[in-house]
C-alpha cells in the first residue's frame, strides 16, 4: 500500500504511489519556465549571449539549440530526455518549449515529468544594424567614378555587384552624378570591393587614409580610408581615335574604332576591315585616347544598298578578325534628308543583320568638326564619311514585349536625372543583342508580361526564357523566416 494514500501499487523503492510522489517531490524546481530571447528586426538575426548573432528560423534545430543553452546550468541536476516545440502563432512573440526530463528521487526511484519553458521574444538591434542605421559610421569608402556622360558602365556594374552579393556588407551606397560611393565599416571590406572593381571593369585607384584618433597609451591609431576607382571613359557604341603607336601595337588596325563592349577590357573592333583587338586598363592609362561622339549625336540613317564583302586582304601583321559580324559596304541616307539626293557611303561591320530599307543609327563624321588630338592629325582621306553603330528598333514595342527584369541596388540618390530613364533602356537593349554581357548579369522573368514566342525573326532580337531565372519572393514575419514546419 502507498504510505500516504494506501493505494494498492506494484512495489517500489519510494513506497509511494506516482501521484504522491509528484506531489512530495517537484524535479523541476530550480529550472526557470519562462525566459527571454532578443531578436534583431532589421537582419533577422537572434543573440547568442554574450555578443553573437545567430541567423534561425522557426523551429529550427539552431533555435532549440540557443533557447536550452539558455538555461544549461539549470538542466545540469536533471537527466533531459526529450525536447520540442509548442506550436505559438508567429507573431505573438512567444516560443514554447516542451521539455521532458528525469531524475532519481527517494530511495533510488526514478521519476520522469514532463513541462513547458515559455520564451518571450524581444527586440534589440544588433551592432551591425546600429552601423548601417547610423549613416555617418564609417571607416573606408569606396569612390567610383567615370567621367563620361552615360551610365551603360555602371548600370553593368550594378548587375555583377548583385550578382556576386559584394553589396551585403555595404553600409550605405549613395549615388552622385559621376558616378557611386559605398561606405564599410572595415578597411577590408573596401579593399575587397576594389579587388573585385580592378577584375571586372578596365580602372585604376588610389588610396589615402586621414587620422580620426590615437589612444598615446595603447598606441591605437584610429584611421579613416578613402579608396578612389577611376574607370576609363569609354563605353558600348561609342566611337573612339587611338594613337598612331597604339594602332600600330594592335595589328596595324585603323585609328578609328568602335567600342563594342566594355567588360574587364576594352573590346575594339575596326568596321572597315573587322578587326578585333582589345585593351586592358594598364594599357589606356600608358596611351590614353578619348570617345569622338556621346551617344545624343546618333543620328538616323537608312540603308538605300548593301553589299557584303566575302573576303578582304590581310595587311602586313594584321591581328585577328571578328567572326560573329559581316564586313559590307552600304550607301546611307539621312532620314531627315530624304527630301535630297545626298547619300554617304561606308563600310560596316554589321552586314548580317541590315538589309536595303533598315532603319540604323551612327555617326556623321563628314559634317563634324572633330576636336580631338590624333583624329585632326589623321590623313582626311582615311576617315570615314559615316559611321553605323547599331540598327534601330522601335522601342516603345520592345519595351511592350520585354517579359524580363533586373534588380537593383538600393542607393541614397542626389537628384533624378530626366536622362536616367534613356539611359537605362539603351542598357537593356544592349543585353537583349549581345549574348557576351549577358551571361554576367542575372535575369528574372517578369510574371506581369505574357510570355510570346521567341519565332519572331523580323523583330528585334530577344532573350529567351532559358536564360530567365524566376524571381523569389520569400515574406518574413516578426520572428524570424517563414516557412518552418510547426510541430505540435
């Protein structure tokens, strides 16, 4: 019979039922039911006392882990035998633990119970947020400038910079006219951004650095850094005069040359002959040369006649020759001169898209003054009347049929420029014909734009879903990420 009750029970060392054993002896006393755990809103990150942030999601193993280290000390009497969540509401700010112990009481009986540990959820903001929510807190800035008057450069490089989540440690990035400027917490941080600036774009930099405070007893200097990234001016389309010892070093190819991609270097190609060459950052900065055109002086030409040319002879130590384009010869008329006889003549190496009647835009070099140090050297009978840059599209269809996207930075913005718009869409048509630029940048379908097939061979040229990723969207809520299974 039980000692207190006088049930009739199986015997045990206690000689007490299980009842009156609970009610004698509590093996959770000392562990406390309910605590606190502080959570960062802005990254979503909980503390790990005494001063780690941990990322967890709901009903993670890493959360249970966090909330039981909580009250180790505690646990250290009792035998824990089991551990799970309650399921709470995500966004009541509380986390429920069921916990299931075991310890030996009287008499070596052992006793097992089990009770739930209630966390309350609190916010508090993590350093690092502290940092990036204090604007002025820095310790190195990156300054990116190009002194050109059209962004085609940046907006690529704010597509690799996303791509490889090299804006994630950025405290602020704030746009001026010229060009960006990122601001890090760390010195590192910024010479890392530079590093990856020096791969990916034809530049060169400097660096100074200004003494913010010295600690005279610890001898601790306390330094600001400013690291300045100069690209080079040159960008896509634009029409560009070497230097008669530079032209000669690359093949022997004609001073005059079109840019036809900006990416670690300088892609040139000589529209007359289809020669290629290119030209890294140290060798602009030994022999620099500038663009002879912006692209507001594209004008409009038509294609009255083309011929293209099969095969053209080689000069002496000519270099290599293009074979994704097609030399031909075109006579040209200006759309705002249709009313004359006046047409132009010329050669170009985009053969294997024009026909007779293509609308394509260029430069008029016969009815310019060209204010530039090698250009006005040059013989006049060596430069061209007109040269055609790219064929001509309507855009207000294109901009209709784009069923794609691209994300982009967020960033402190001076001033919004009429001509930012313009500019943008000229990017993206440069993605859309060339397939080489593409293959950096990461491209979501756009689900708002119905999807048409890619058979459209007049149109202009597109870029196929194969090439799309789809864009995810995952919503959080007060505590962390959403999604985890519940358990009940």
């Amino acid at each position: 019979l039980c000692c207190q009750c006088g049930v009739a029970i199986p015997p045990n060392p206690a000689n007490m039922c299980v009842g009156c054993l609970r009610a004698q002896v509590d093996i959770t006393e000392g562990i406390p039911k309910q605590g606190t755990l502080h959570f960062c809103k802005q990254c979503e990150r909980y503390l790990q006392p005494p001063g780690t942030w941990i990322q967890c999601t709901l009903e993670s193993r890493e959360l249970l882990a966090l909330c039981l280290k909580k009250m180790k000390a505690s646990l250290s009497k009792v035998r824990l035998i089991d551990a799970g969540f309650i399921w709470t509401e995500p966004h009541s700010k509380r986390l429920k633990l069921k916990l299931t112990v075991q310890k030996e009481v009287i008499n070596g009986a052992v006793l097992q119970q089990v009770f739930v540990v209630e966390y309350i959820v609190q916010s508090q903001m993590c350093e690092d947020c502290h940092r990036i929510e204090a604007k002025d807190f820095w310790k190195a800035v990156v300054q990116v400038r190009q002194k050109t008057l059209h962004k085609k450069t940046f907006y690529y490089l704010e597509q690799l910079i996303l791509k490889h989540r090299l804006h994630q440690n950025t405290l602020r990035i704030k746009e001026i006219h010229d060009g960006l400027d990122f601001y890090y917490s760390s010195k590192q941080q910024a010479q890392k951004m530079v590093d990856f600036l020096q791969c990916t774009v034809p530049s060169r930099s400097k660096s100074s650095q200004r003494l913010i405070s010295h600690d005279i007893h610890s001898n601790v200097y306390n330094y600001k850094s400013t690291f300045s990234v100069e690209i080079v001016p040159i960008c896509k389309d634009n029409v560009v005069c070497l230097s008669p010892k530079l032209a000669q070093s690359l093949g022997n190819m004609s001073q005059i040359c079109v840019c036809i991609r900006v990416t670690s270097t300088i892609h040139l190609i000589d529209p007359s002959t289809l020669q290629i060459a290119e030209i890294d950052g140290n060798t602009y900065w030994r022999h620099p040369f500038n663009s002879l055109f912006h692209p507001k002086q594209l004008e409009e030409f038509i294609i009255m006649d083309i011929n293209r040319v099969q095969e053209k002879k080689k000069g002496a130590g000519a270099g290599a020759r293009s074979n994704k384009h097609t030399l031909a010869e075109a006579w040209v008329q200006k759309t705002s001169e249709l009313n004359t006889n006046h047409q132009y003549f010329c050669c170009t190496h985009l053969g294997h898209i024009l026909n007779p009647g293509d609308l394509v835009l260029g430069f008029d070099l016969a009815n310019c003054n060209l204010n530039d140090e090698f250009a006005n050297k040059m013989n006049p009978h060596h430069i061209p009347d007109v040269i055609l840059i790219k064929k001509s599209y309507d855009r207000t269809k294109r901009q209709r049929r784009r069923n794609w996207k691209l994300k982009e930075l967020e960033r402190d913005r001076e001033g919004a420029d009429t001509d930012d718009e313009r500019q943008y869409q000229d990017f993206l048509e440069d993605l859309e014909e060339d397939e080489a630029i593409r293959k950096n940048v990461n491209i979501y379908r756009n689900a708002d734009v119905p999807v048409e097939s890619d058979t459209d061979d007049d149109g202009p040229p597109r870029i196929s879903l194969a090439e799309m990723l789809e864009d995810l969207h995952i919503s959080q809520d007060a505590t962390g990420g959403e999604g985890a299974n519940m358990m009940t």
